[in-house]
C-alpha cells in the first residue's frame, strides 16, 4: 500500500515538474 502510495507521488511529481518545464520554456519562446 505504501509503495504505490509513493510510486504516485513520484509520478505527480515529475508530472508537474515536466508542466513547469514547459511553461518556463513556453514564457521564454513569447
């Protein structure tokens, strides 16, 4: 139970690290 639990938050994790790596690069391109 607790490793999934973790597992999903890693996943989240990188998941909004991935969308502020776009919108970083997105406010640099504008």
């Amino acid at each position: 139970m607790r490793k999934e639990i973790l597992n999903d938050e890693s996943k989240m994790s990188q998941f909004i690290t991935s969308i502020n790596i776009i919108i970083i690069a997105g406010g640099e391109l504008s």
